[in-house]
C-alpha cells in the first residue's frame, strides 16, 4: 500500500490557524508600537519577516524525506550537546540579578505601590 503524498498528509487546519495567530500577532504589534499617528511598521516588518523565515525553515523540513531526519539525529544531538559544553566552559555571566532578587530588583530598595492621587502613571495624562 502506498503513502500519501506529503501534501495530503499536512495538517492544514493547523497550519492554517498558526498563521491565524501569526497575523494576530502581527496586528497587536503594530497597535503598540503605532505612536500618535505615526505608524509603527519598522517591527512589524521585523516580525513579519521573521514569520516568514519560520514558514519556510517549516516547509524546508517537512518537505524532507522521512528517512533523512532520522539519519541526522544523532550527529545533529551530539553538535548541540558539544555547543552546550562551550557554552558553559568558555561562557561568562555578564549583568546577572543585583540583590540577590529574582527580578534583579533589590527588596530593601522598593518604593511604595501606592501613587499619590495627584500624579499620573504616564505623562501628559491626568486621572
């Protein structure tokens, strides 16, 4: 019995709704970085090409043959392995957390959460 053809075996309705979110992603990336009517589309296309880069290393890989992918496992597993080992024997800490906090914030130097009522989080705003 013969196979289908790699394209009738793709999962289309979640390739589809991948790129659904990706186009999500896309428009909320441009609503927040769009400014007072300046257009925010120097990360859009940033983010959409990095979106098409994805696609097509995803189309590079699934149009592989089965085999092929099997047959580079364990050289491919032992690179990243090797990778792994210089990264942690040639790697150095640089920045890291200050205080001792997870979120590299001191505790003991914490302002108050309260606001006074007559300033506004962002500029140019009032309450």
């Amino acid at each position: 019995m013969t196979r289908p053809s790699k394209w009738a075996r793709m999962d289309w309705p979640l390739l589809l709704n991948a790129l659904a979110l990706c186009a999500i992603g896309i428009l909320n990336v441009y609503s927040g970085t769009r400014v007072h009517g300046v257009p925010g589309t120097a990360l859009v296309t940033k983010q959409l090409v990095w979106i098409l880069l994805g696609v097509g290393a995803f189309f590079a890989v699934y149009l592989l043959s089965d085999g092929s992918i099997e047959e580079t496992a364990n050289g491919f597993f032992i690179v990243v392995l090797l990778l792994l080992v210089v990264v942690l024997m040639a790697g150095r800490v640089r920045g890291g957390p200050s205080g001792g906090s997870p979120s590299g914030r001191s505790t003991s130097s914490r302002r108050s959460s309260r606001r006074s009522p007559s300033r506004s989080r962002w500029p140019g705003t009032s309450r």
